[in-house]
C-alpha cells in the first residue's frame, strides 16, 4: 500500500438517490479519494470517459440509461475496460446478479449494504 496515495484515486458513484450518494461520498472522502457524483447514466458514462476513474460504484436502476448499458459499454471499450466497476443494487434475484457479471461488473453489491464491507472491496480493488 506504501508509495500509493489513496488520495490520488477517483472514485466515481452513480446513482439516483441522492440519500445514497451522500452516504457513499462521506466514507470515501474520509479516506481521502477523490469523489465523483452522476445521478444518471448518460452522464456516468460520459464522465467516466472523461475523468477515467480509478474505480466505478454504478446502480443499476438508473435514469437514461441503466447500469448494465453504462458498465457494457465502459468494459467493451479497450480504454476503460481495466476500470474496476462495483455494481449497486436493489435487486437481488439470481439472474440479475448473472446479468451484472455478463455486462462485465466487477463485484455485484446488494443494497442495503454495509458501508465498512463497501469500503473493503473498493480498497481491495483500488491496491490491485
């Protein structure tokens, strides 16, 4: 972990509800990353081409375009397809989880979730 400043790491967070956003944002921030904010997926995407973070927390239900278009679309792109992308959401069937790694997602969370458990998987994926 030494030489590498977490701080210098962009986390991007997608999502809808603005409730969710704060309660992710606040965490990540006390680490020092750098945080991101996209309520839709038109704007995640575009973002994400833009600012290339080092890791996406993206959910699913999402205006514009849903989750699964946005994490495709980023892991089918030779330019973005290394960016870890952890995928948030209220559906918990089996086939949506199939669905979240088929599009590519790196780890598949359900909500609620525990804010400590996300902040282990996103560091784990952030010292890889």
């Amino acid at each position: 972990f030494k030489g590498v400043k977490m701080s210098q790491k962009k986390i991007l967070v997608v999502d809808d509800e603005a409730d969710l956003v704060e309660t992710v944002r606040f965490p990540l921030e006390m680490e020092g990353f750098n945080v991101l904010i996209c309520y839709n997926g038109e704007d995640a995407l575009n973002q994400a081409r833009k600012e290339r973070p080092d890791l996406i927390l993206l959910d699913l239900m999402l205006p514009k375009l849903d989750g699964y278009k946005v994490c495709r679309l980023l892991k089918f792109d030779e330019k973005y397809k290394h960016i870890p992308i952890l995928m948030l959401t209220a559906k918990t069937q089996e086939k949506d989880k199939l669905l979240g790694k088929e599009t590519g997602a790196d780890e598949y969370i359900t909500k609620p979730f525990d804010i400590d458990e996300l902040m282990k998987k996103v560091k784990t994926y952030l010292s890889k």
